[in-house]
C-alpha cells in the first residue's frame, strides 16, 4: 500500500515538472498523512525530491554545471499559502522589484498575508510573512494589489513622470481597468496616480 502511495506521489510530482514547490498537502487524495510523509521521506533519500524546509519540498531543476538549482520566490511564496491556507502578496522592495521598478534583490522577501507573521528560511532566501488588514489583502493577486505595494515602497514624493510611464508600459489595458476598479482600496495618492496611468 505505501509502496503504492509513493508511485502515485512521484507520478503526480512529475507531472508537474521540474521547480514545483509543494507541501505533503498537496497527495491528501492519495493516503493517510503518515504514509504520504514516509513516502516524501524515501524520495528525498533517493534524491528524487529535495526538502526545503519542514513539510515543504521541491522537485528540482538541475544545472549541469551548478546541479539543483534553488527553487523561485513566488513558487516557494505560492506553496507555503498553499500548504496553510492563506492569502499572500509581494510587498515592500521586492513588489517594486517585480514591477522594474528597482533593481534592488532584497535579501529579506516580504509577503503581506491573512494568516500569522512568521520568518521562513529556505536556502539564501529569507521569506517574511507578515500580518496586515483585511483592506491590503483586498488586492492580493491581483495587479492593483502589486502596484499599491510597490508604489507604497518606492514613496509618493520618489514617483515622477517617467516612473509613471515605465509603469503605464508594463499594463495591459485590463490591468489599468482592474486599478480603476480596486482604487477605492489605494491611499489617496496612489489612487492618482491610478489615474493617470489610465488617461
């Protein structure tokens, strides 16, 4: 039977290709919880999988040269609101960042989320989870949410005409509708500039 669980988890982990991030969560539909976490820990042993940290593992892309690469920040960010149920969004240098907004890689990755606020460490990534209001979680996953962030960060008297513009080119027409539509939960000030990206 548990032979028959660990197939079934390794079919499905394949199937989702290589830099997928998942929690044991994830193969609830194919066992009990004990036989899932025995079969997670004999494919870590045979290096099928690689465990990232506690009940989070990835199945890795390798680098002929480097080996396993390091899983990415939105598929780890993904999986750990996955595995715990909760709503995130990009926040602080790293939203703006996601926008080419700066060019700044921070060290310390900051999620706004629902849930509790906790630090994750996985390899050289340090993930911050961090608790806020229902209204910033409003726009979690969406555009608006990820301009709001940004714009919050980079500062309302840092934003000139020509960071509008590099802005404007990087949405597309639906995005500009879906600002217009969530700019009842932007501060003031980004709520103008929510319109002059749409004129």
């Amino acid at each position: 039977m548990t032979e028959s669980i660990e197939n079934r988890i390794l079919h499905r982990i394949i199937g989702k290709k290589k830099g997928w991030v998942f929690a044991p969560t994830h193969f609830f539909d194919l066992g009990n919880r004990a036989g899932i976490d025995q079969a997670l820990s004999r494919l870590v042993r045979s290096r099928d999988i690689r465990r990232l940290t506690r009940g989070l593992y990835d199945y890795p892309r390798k680098d002929p040269t480097f080996g396993d690469v390091p899983p990415s920040v939105d598929r780890l960010a993904a999986a750990l609101a996955e595995k715990d149920n909760l709503k995130i969004q990009p926040s602080g240098a790293y939203a703006a960042n996601l926008l080419g907004m700066s060019h700044q890689v921070p060290a310390k990755i900051v999620f706004l989320t629902d849930g509790s606020s906790r630090m994750v460490q996985i390899g050289n990534w340090h993930i911050k989870l961090k608790k806020t209001t229902p209204k910033n979680m409003a726009t979690a996953g969406r555009m608006s949410g990820l301009v709001i962030q940004a714009l919050r960060y980079m500062t309302q008297e840092n934003i000139d005409g020509k960071i509008i513009k590099k802005l404007k080119g990087k949405l597309s027409v639906e995005d500009k509708k879906q600002l217009m539509s969530d700019i009842r939960y932007a501060p003031a000030w980004i709520g103008e500039i929510f319109k002059q990206l749409n004129s």
